[in-house]
C-alpha cells in the first residue's frame, strides 16, 4: 500500500479467525498474500460443535423440533422443516394441505427477511452504514410478521411434526397481504439503491468471481450458485410443502445485468429478485389456502407413541435462503433417534471462498467472505504475522480497509 | 457518471422520526441498573416497550390446583425446565431454563400450564423466587 518494493515482492501470511466478523461459523482462514494480493487461500472449518445433535440423539422427536429452531438464529423455520420433514417420511405421516401452505408462507418470509438481513450485512461490509440502517428498518416489517404468525421474532415453535402449532386467521391474512404490499412498493427502490450505486457497482462487479464450472465442481449452493448460473432450486428439482402446486424458477441473473458472470454484484441481484420472488410465492399461496386441520396428529401424547414406534431413515431436504439444506434421521423403535445429522447450507458454500478469494486484495475479503451469506458472527481480530513479528488488524482495520478502498472510488 | 441513488432517501431521513423504538430510555443512561432503581422509587419514567404480538410466549404460569402429577409435560419439554416432585405429586418450572416453545402448555391435559406476556425476566440469581414457578 505504502509503495514498498521490497516488502510487495515477499509473500506473507496473514491468518484470519478462527472467530471472525462475516463468518457464521467460525472458521480458519491463511491467506498467502504478495503486497494486497491473495496469492492463494486455504481456510480450516470444524471449529465450533455445539453437540445439538448429540442431544437430540437423548430427546423425541417432538422435543428436537424445539432444538432444530435454534440451530440458526436466521433459519428457524429451514432447520425445523427439514427435521420435521425427514421424521415424517419415516413415520409415514402425511401433513395436512393448510400446514403445508403455512409452511410454504412461513419459509418465504423467513427468506425475505434472511435475505434483507444479508443485503444490510453487505452494505456494512462495503463500508455504506447508511444502507445497512435503511435496508434493517425494511427489514422489521417481515419480522414483525413473523412474530405475529408464530409469536416469536427469532426461534419461531411454529413447526411441529406433522403439520404447523397455529393456524392462520382471516386477520392474520390481511396483516400478510399489507406487508406484502409494502415489500412490493419497496422493490423497485431496494433496486436502484443496490444495483444503480456506482460505489457498489465498482467494489462488486467482476470481484469475488467463482465460474459456473467451479461452482459445479465445488458443489455450490443456493444463491452463490445461482449467482454463476447453476439454475437449480430445492423448491423447484424436488418441490416439497406447497410448492409442488406453485409456479417456482430458479432465479438467475437476468440478461439486463449481462446474465449470470458469478460475481459478488450477481449475487447481491439474485438475493434481491428473490425477495421479490418470496413475496410471489406468499401470495400465490394466499390466494390458494386450502381450508382444513394444520395437524396430522393432535393429540401429543398419540404422536409421541407413534414416533416411538417408527422405524427407517429418511433425509428432509429444503431450500433454506443460502441454499439447499439437508437433515438425514434413523430411527429405530426407540424415543430418540439413534442418528441424526445436519447439513447446513453454508457448508456446502464454503469451498467456493477458495476462486473466490485468489487475486483479490485484502479489502475485498470481508465482502467476498460475506458474499456466501456466511451469517454475522462474533467480532475478533487478525493478526498479521511478517517476518517474525506480529500485529494485530482488528475487525475495525479491516472495515476501515474496506471503507477507504470505498472512498478512493468515489473519489475518482 | 457516478451515480449516488440513496442520496435524495438518506436527505429524507434527516426530516423523519427514528424508527427504533428507544426503550427502556432515550438516551443510554450511564447505568441501567441505577436508571431502573429510580423508576422503582418513581423519579425517572420508563420509556414504553414495543406491545408484544398476539399469543406471545413469555413466562409460563402454572396452575397447581388443577395439576393432576400426569408429567406429560416434562415428557415433552426440551430443555428439561420441569421437575417432578414426588412427595407433592406436583412440578415445578425453572424459568432460567425454559425456552418459551409452549409445548408443555399443548400437552397437559388439564390446561394447567399457560404463557403470559411478561418478557422483562432477567435476573443475577437463576434460582431468585421470580425464576421458580410451582
Ligand atoms: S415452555 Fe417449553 S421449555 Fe418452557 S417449560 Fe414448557 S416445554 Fe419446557
Ligand atoms: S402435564 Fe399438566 S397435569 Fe400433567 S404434570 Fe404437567 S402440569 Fe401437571
């Protein structure tokens, strides 16, 4: 940065985590960089097991619907759905059509406000704390749906095997259609502030850049995938809840931004069509609500025998809002399940950091980083180590990075 | 052409009441313990929360009399807040360690155990009599 020859030419390491900001879990990265440049990028996950399987596998199922919502504090409803889903393949339960299409709303608005919530995340990242503020204020009214639907903001309950724990009014109806009237008035907005910026536009296209070929060899997911043109969707290859009655595509990059390029700016346009997509599909479901029970069993104490008395394996799949995630349950006669697994969907993401990264500069790392929708964790520091001797960019360097790389832009 | 869209919304916002909610004061006071002591002793006001939403699930209350020592309740609790006490017959909730999912409440058959709206919960001691339910 400073014009030093000698210190560009030499490569060094700058390890960042293993708790670090834009990470969702905490990971290791090492970066081999030459000057600003990452020369190359290695990052180590598996740092953080909170055995939340390992207390399921001493729980029934109907207590582990309670766990699975606190997986994510963002995907509640993906984790929940997914558990419930794969229990109710192997006992054979089969959900009411009203549950599925509470499902179905419930899983759409958890996805706006996800996707608000990352879009807010990016804007922060790019050093634009303005848009961060407006894009979360946006944001309340899908949380404030949320709670009203299930009564809770975060960790929901509204799952339950075999259906959904509450209905949805008359009222409750009219609340979701004036949201969505305000999400609709707000789309064309939400666009141009995003994608008409020529700060964002410069910091975000053509960076970050992962090919259509290694998102498939890599095994990307979701958004990032969809992102470098990769059309492929849970909700549309293998419709589950309501989707299979819906009209779902798999949103990719329109050709008025120049099609699909898998860069960060591809991203930043598929999360912000598909908040418009979300809000298609609610209304869709509206519009076809089927009258009914949301209970396939109602009595608990009967369900419990039930489950007890299941035996199989099964895998739950849904298109959480960073991409597909997966829950594979076994059960075996017994209370408990003897296994069950997560896979989550960032995990599938991660391995895309590795092109994502190569040949940019250390600024652009938080937004590249975050760009996977990785969730916001916890504030540590990097610690630079050059020739022996080591010191310390904390999370606010990086940002300060970041925000004056913002502002050499705005200034030419 | 450097283009700076959010500009005409962020000059808006100088003229607008700001959307969060400043609660419990306005202003951080510099302790919030002491600010709470003087709404206690009724020399500082506290700013209204947000109301909560319908059917909110906030601290559970129980209905001992109707009890019937079932302990369906404790079959389904996730995270192991209820307790069976055996010379009573009765249970008791451990505040501290519900996690508000409500699914005691939807299995006891004799609609004992209920959610209220009181959020406000937190304390030092886990075991204070606020945080014991029986
Ligand atoms: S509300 Fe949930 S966590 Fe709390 S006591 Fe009831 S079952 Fe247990
Ligand atoms: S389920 Fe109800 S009746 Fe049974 S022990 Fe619990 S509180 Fe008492």
């Amino acid at each position: 940065m400073n014009g030093d020859t000698t210190k560009k030419s030499t490569p060094y390491t700058v390890p960042i985590g293993p708790v670090h900001p834009a990470l969702k879990e905490p990971v290791m990265f090492n970066f081999l960089m030459e000057g600003e440049v990452v020369k190359s990028v290695d990052f180590a996950p598996g740092n953080v097991h909170r055995g939340i399987e390992w207390m399921g596998m001493r729980r029934n199922p109907v207590q582990i619907v309670h766990l699975t919502d606190r997986i994510c504090g963002i995907c509640g409803i993906v984790h929940s759905l997914s558990f419930a889903r794969a229990v109710e393949q192997i006992a054979e339960i089969e959900v009411p059509p009203r549950a599925d299409y509470i499902r179905t709303i419930l899983h759409e608005l958890e996805r706006m406000q996800s996707h608000l919530l990352w879009a807010g995340v990016a804007a922060h990242e790019l050093g634009f704390d303005s848009l961060l503020f407006l894009t979360w204020r946006v944001r309340e009214q899908s949380m404030d749906l949320i709670e009203n639907l299930t009564g809770n903001r975060v960790n929901y309950g509204i799952v339950q095997i075999g259906g959904v724990r509450r209905d949805i009014s008359n009222d409750q109806i009219l609340l979701i259609e004036q949201g969505l009237a305000y999400y609709r008035g707000l789309l064309d907005q939400m666009k141009t502030v995003f994608l008409d910026d020529s700060t964002i536009r410069m910091r975000c296209r053509g960076h970050g850049l992962l090919s259509y070929r290694d998102a498939q060899l890599l095994c990307a997911i979701g958004p990032t995938a969809r992102a470098s043109g990769l059309a492929m969707d849970v909700r549309h290859d293998y419709p589950y809840c309501a989707y299979g009655d819906l009209d779902v595509q798999p949103v990719l990059p329109p050709q008025e931004f120049g099609g699909p390029q898998g860069d960060v700016y591809d991203r930043i346009i598929v999360r912000l069509l598909e908040i418009a997509q979300s809000i298609d599909i609610i209304q869709q479901c509206l519009d076809s609500m089927p009258a009914g029970e949301v209970l396939w069993e109602k009595k608990l104490p009967k369900l419990l025998s039930i489950l007890k008395k299941a035996h199989g394996e099964a895998i739950g799949r849904v298109e959480a809002p960073r991409g597909e995630c997966m829950h594979y349950v076994r059960m075996d006669g017994n209370d408990a399940p003897a296994t069950w697994k997560v896979k989550a969907s960032t995990y599938s993401n991660l391995m895309s950091w590795i092109p994502m990264l190569k040949g940019e500069q250390l600024a652009d790392v938080p937004i590249i980083v975050a760009s996977i929708d990785p969730c916001m964790s916890c504030t540590d520091r990097v610690t630079i180590i050059r020739n022996g001797s080591a010191d310390d960019l904390t999370k606010e360097d990086l940002t300060q990075l970041s925000r004056e790389k913002t502002r050499r832009f705005s200034r030419c | 052409m450097v283009r700076l869209p959010m500009m005409t919304e962020l000059l808006r916002q100088l003229f607008k009441k700001p959307a969060t909610n400043a609660f419990p004061a306005r202003y951080l006071p510099p302790s919030v313990t002491t600010f709470l002591h003087k709404v206690a002793l009724g020399e500082a006001a506290i700013n209204p929360p947000m109301p909560v939403p319908p059917k909110f699930r906030g601290k559970i209350t129980y209905d001992r009399e109707s009890c019937i020592g079932c302990q369906l309740c404790l079959k389904v609790c996730p995270a192991h807040a209820i307790e069976f006490l055996p010379t009573t017959k009765r249970v008791r909730i451990y505040v501290a360690q519900c996690i508000f999912c409500s699914q005691c409440n939807d299995i006891c058959p004799k609609d004992c155990l209920h959610m209220t709206d009181e959020f406000l919960l937190a304390t030092e001691n886990r075991f204070a009599d606020c945080q014991i339910v029986e």
